[in-house]
C-alpha cells in the first residue's frame, strides 16, 4: 500500500514508463488514475496517464488525458503532437 502521495504514485507510474515495464502498465494506470483523484489539475500526471495508456495501446484515452495535460499546463501540447504523429 502506497502513502497517499500523488507525487509519489507519478514517481512510480513514470518509472514503470520509462522503463517499458509492460507487465506493469495496468499498475501504472491505475497509480497515475489514483495520484490524479488526490491532484487532478496535475498536468504531469496527467501526461504519464497519457504515455502509460499509449504505450499499452490504448490511443483515443492517452490522446484525451494528453489534452487534460495540455489544458493544464500548454508546454505539454509538444507529447500531444508526437502522439497524434505516431497514432
């Protein structure tokens, strides 16, 4: 059981990305999914929800949870751009 850290859950969540863990890409959904309900204005958590759900093949919600980021924070418009190249 994790602290009820949103920073920390994205910490993990991320680190499960970045490594291409794909036996835990569920885990990392449902952490950035669970750190988003404690900080859901974070756009940073809201691009690794994007990523993770990209990765897991999952295209039309990474889009959505990228343009989430995109509203918080618009330097994340470039993540939105490669997703949509790569879609």
């Amino acid at each position: 059981v994790l602290p009820q850290d949103a920073q920390l859950m994205n910490r993990y969540a991320w680190s499960i990305y970045e490594n291409k863990n794909k036996a835990k890409y569920k885990r990392g959904i449902e952490l950035a999914r669970l750190a988003l309900k404690l900080e859901p204005e974070s756009s940073r958590i809201w691009d690794t929800l994007a990523w993770l759900l990209f990765e897991k093949g999952d295209k039309e919600d990474a889009i959505k949870a990228m343009e989430k980021a995109v509203e918080f924070e618009p330097e994340y418009k470039d993540g939105l751009k490669k997703m949509l190249e790569l879609v």
